[in-house]
C-alpha cells in the first residue's frame, strides 16, 4: 500500500504542474486512499465475520462495498489521467449520495451532521460556480428527505439511551472526515503566498544572476555564477551542468570547491536515462527516487528528487542543466520550473555568446599575427627592393664612368644638351630628398629630386621668372613629374639590361655553337681565343691545360 501511493503521488507531481491542481490531486487521492482503508474495516465486519460464522450475507452489503470500490476506482484513474475536475466532481457527488441514502426518509435524525462532510469537500475542492452547483444539489437531496419525512405518519417509540452508541459514532464519523479533509487542505494558501513570495525573491536574484553573465570572461566564471545561484541562494543541495564538446561527447562539469575549480567526466545519455530523455523530448524532465534505477541513474546517494532542463540553443541541444533535492517531498513547483528554465536559457546565451566571443578573438589574433608576419615581410621586400635598385642604378651609372648623366633642356632652343656637371642647387634635393625652392637672380629655381622606391635617382631643376608666384599645384605638378620620369627611367634601364642581356646570350650561343663544330683541341683553342677577344675587347687570351698539375692541386686542398 505504500509503495502504491509513493508511486500514485509521483505520478501526480509529474502529471501536475500547477501547484493547486497538484495539492487538489494529492488530497483527493489521500482521501481514496482513506476511503479504501475504511472499506476494508467495513468488509470485514459486514462480509468476512458473517462467513466466518456460517451466516448469510447481505445483499445490500456486497452492492454497497463493490459500488465504493468502483466510485474510488474511477475516481483515482481520472487523477492519473490529468481529469482532476472529473475526479472532483465524482467524489462530491458520492459523498452527497451517501449523506442522501442515510437520511432518504428524514432529515429529524443525528445522521444528517454528515451533510457537513460533500459541503466542506465542495468548498475546499470546487471554484464558486462549481460550489453554487454542489450546494444546489445537496439543498435538493435534504428537500426530497423533507419530503419523504412528510409522508410518515406512523408513531415510533425511540429510547434515546439505547441510541447514544449509535449517535456518537455517526457524530464522530461525520466530525473526523470533515476535520480530515479540511487538514488535508488546509495551509494551501498560505504555502501559495509563500512560494509566491520565494519565486519573486528568486526572480529578483536571476536579475542580478543576468549581470553576472553578461561581465563574466570566460566559460568558468559562467560555471561558477550558475552554481552559485542554484546551490549558495537558491538552497539546491547539488547542481552540474551536462555539456557536450567539439567530439559530440556529453561530459558532466561539477564544482568541486570554491572559486572555479571543476571536476570534468564522462555523462552517460542513453536511451533508458532521463537525461538523454530530456535531450530528446528538448524539454524538462523530472526524475525520483520512484523511478527506475536505469532512468535515475545521475541521481546522488543523498538526492530524492531531480529535474533535468535541456540547453537548446538555435533548436540544438548543447547540453542538460541537473538539479537535484534531497527534500521527502517534490521541491520543484511550477514556478521553480519556470525559474530554472529562464536560468537554463540566460546561461545558453551567455555560454554560446563567450565561445562566440572566444572564437573571434582567436581569429583576431591569429590575423594579427599573420598582418604583422606580412608587414614585416613588405618591409623586408621594400628594404631589399631599395637596396637592388640603388645597386642597380650605382652599377649601372658607373658602368658609364661619370659622376653625373643629365641634360640640359632652355627656352628657345629645343636641342638637349649634354651635362655631365652636377649644380650645386641640386644638391639640397638630392640630400634631403624634398622638393626645395630658391630665388636667385636669374629667377625662381625648383629643385625637384627624382625618387624611385625611396631611392634618390637624381634631381630636376626648373627656373621660372623671378616675378611669377610658385604654387602649391605647381609643386605637386613637379613632383608627379618627377615621380613618372623615375618610373620611365627604371622601365628604360630594364630595358637596356634586358636588351644587353640578350646581346650577350646571342653572343655566347654563336661562340659555343663554333667551338662545339671543331674536331681538333689545337684548332678549338685558337678559335676560342680569337672569339674571347672579340667577345670581351680583351688583347690578350691565354688557355692553360695540364691535368696532372690540376690533379696534384686538388691534392693539396
């Protein structure tokens, strides 16, 4: 009998989210359950004794016992069902019916202070419609008896004395299954108010639970604030979270002391688990002690109770919040549900947004590291490529053997004329690199320098009257001149190298294609001088071979 009503009573906290409907459903249950132990006492008085002494058994007896058996079965299968109202109404309805049987002929009779037992039901059981109802009914039942009592007329002698025993046991009856039902009750509203007052309490520190993770900086911290909340304020003796990780593996992370210190293992998320029935159905699961071993399996030595809320992010599940109460009876009313659920989303968010915030910033650092690789790497290749062209252009100026390669262009007369001097007005443009303007007494002179990749090539000077204002425009004019002429200088020298480059590969070609055509080392030798001279203005060509010599060389080294 206890484990029935243990497992009727878990059924009915999971059936029941509604805390009113829950304490009703629990009450109507206790009460069958009363009834049905009442029945028994009753069945062996009426049922077993007379067999026992070989008499003959009550017709009405055996009707009236199979009747309440059928009234609390139908009555308890509407509760498990979720058909509370039904289940309601059906009690009421049989406790008027047997205040009704009891005073069918009157109501001049101790009998009718049970009519107190479907009125206090009624009240506590029924809103005020459904009550106005019930208390119809019952005034209609006490007006047939008022009715029925009319329509006796006999006289009867009653020795009050000899009904004492009868009376008190009617009065008791009545009295205790009042006073039972309105114990039963009674307390509902004020347990309402309180868990009211709890749930804006709690409310009030998920609002500052939410500031906590918005400041929070890493995923620990956001461990430590949701265990904190739920253990340290809300009185939860145990809490873990279930998150699953890069692998799709399901592990369990759970504060081991105080500060950010956790203990990672493996989760099991079966099929027969309640966890892993909580991921599939993506809503929350409540689990006890009543349960099977298999689906309570998470469940700790100490713990009684326990819900399970998924974390469901973009309709994927990323992990199970597990909360879990030692208390005897279901700690998780509906508005606890609510709560942890609103926990259960706020920490999503905020663990979602940090690996969001973790991956961007890894990203960030991973491009400033490969920017910073790169700019290094340009400013290696522009140091370098200044390097080759001022090399280039040195190695090229000094293969003409001057100081200085210029032309001198005048008004008047369009012929270039050759200029191998450098004026001392260049000089500060070629020095400082910037355009530099001096008045002199043949006019205004702009020294321009001739820039190419932050390599000074040379300079240009132009001379304008002395009575003309040099611009800003003007400058920059010069200086894109100036820059295009580098440009144009540069593509020309390539253009050289490229052609003298070519020049002497024809060269070569032709000279080794004449030495691979002789047949004798005397004649190939002369012929590879003679074509060496030419090659390379040489007066002088010697050829030395002697293998020996070379050999004993090699030797040495």
């Amino acid at each position: 009998m206890i484990n029935l009503m243990r497992g009727w009573i878990s059924r009915i906290e999971r059936q029941y989210i509604n805390p009113v409907d829950r304490q009703r459903a629990i009450g109507v249950t206790l009460i069958n359950i009363v009834m049905m132990m009442g029945l028994l006492v009753s069945a062996v008085i009426t049922l077993a004794l007379p067999l026992v002494r070989n008499e003959a058994l009550s017709t009405t007896a055996i009707i009236v016992h199979v009747f309440v058996v059928g009234v609390l079965f139908i009555t308890q299968r509407f509760i498990l069902n979720g058909s509370l109202r039904l289940a309601i109404w059906v009690l009421v309805v049989f406790l008027i019916a047997i205040v009704f049987i009891i005073n069918f002929e009157s109501i001049h009779s101790v009998t009718m202070v049970g009519i107190l037992v479907p009125v206090v039901a009624a009240g506590l059981l029924l809103d005020r419609r459904e009550l106005g109802f019930a208390l119809a009914l019952i005034a209609i039942t006490v007006v047939v008896s008022a009715i029925n009592q009319t329509q006796l007329s006999e006289t009867r002698e009653v020795i009050l004395s000899s009904q004492v025993g009868y009376d008190a046991l009617i009065i008791g009856i009545s009295f205790g299954a009042a006073v039972g039902i309105l114990y039963i009750f009674s307390g509902s509203a004020e347990r309402f108010v309180n868990d009211a007052l709890l749930s804006i309490d709690r409310y009030d520190q998920l609002s500052e639970f939410s500031e906590q993770l918005d400041q929070a900086q890493d995923e620990n911290t956001l461990f430590a604030r949701v265990s904190e909340l739920i253990v340290d304020k809300m009185v939860y003796p145990f809490s873990q979270l279930h998150l699953y990780d890069a692998e799709g593996n399901l592990s369990a992370y759970r504060r081991t002391g105080m500060g950010t210190r956790y203990a990672v293992s493996r989760t099991d998320s079966g099929s027969e688990t309640a966890i892993g029935q909580a991921i599939r159905q993506q809503d929350f699961f409540l689990v006890s002690l009543q349960d099977s071993p298999s689906r309570r399996s998470h469940l700790l030595p100490s713990s009684t109770y326990g819900i399970l809320v998924p974390l469901v992010f973009n309709k994927k599940v990323i992990g199970v919040l597990d909360v879990q109460s030692s208390q005897v009876i279901s700690p998780f009313t509906r508005g606890e549900i609510v709560l942890l659920k609103l926990i259960g989303k706020k920490f999503t968010t905020a663990f979602m947004h940090q690996r969001e915030v973790n991956s961007l910033q890894l990203l960030v650092q991973e491009r400033d590291t490969m920017n910073t690789r790169l700019r290094n790497q340009i400013v290696e290749l522009r140091r370098q490529s200044d390097e080759i062209v001022g090399s280039e252009w040195s190695a090229y100026l000094e293969g003409r053997s001057k100081d200085a390669y210029g032309f001198d262009l005048k008004q008047g007369d369009m012929a270039l004329v050759s200029a191998n001097d450098l004026p001392a007005e260049l000089r500060p443009a070629l020095e400082s690199g910037q355009t530099v303007v001096e008045t002199t007494a043949n006019g205004q002179i702009i020294n321009v320098p001739i820039m190419l990749r932050n390599e000074t090539l040379g300079a240009m000077a132009f001379t304008l009257p002395r009575n003309q204002i040099v611009s800003e425009r003007q400058l920059e004019m010069a200086k894109v001149v100036s820059e295009r002429l580098a440009l144009a200088l540069e593509n020309a020298r390539l253009v050289e190298q490229s052609q003298n480059l070519a020049l002497r590969e024809r060269k070569a070609s032709e000279i080794a294609s004449i030495l691979i055509g002789q047949q004798e080392v005397g004649s190939l030798l002369n012929i590879a001088a003679q074509n060496f001279n030419e090659a390379l203005g040489a007066v002088y060509t010697h050829i030395y071979l002697e293998p020996e010599a070379f050999a004993s060389f090699k030797e040495r080294l």
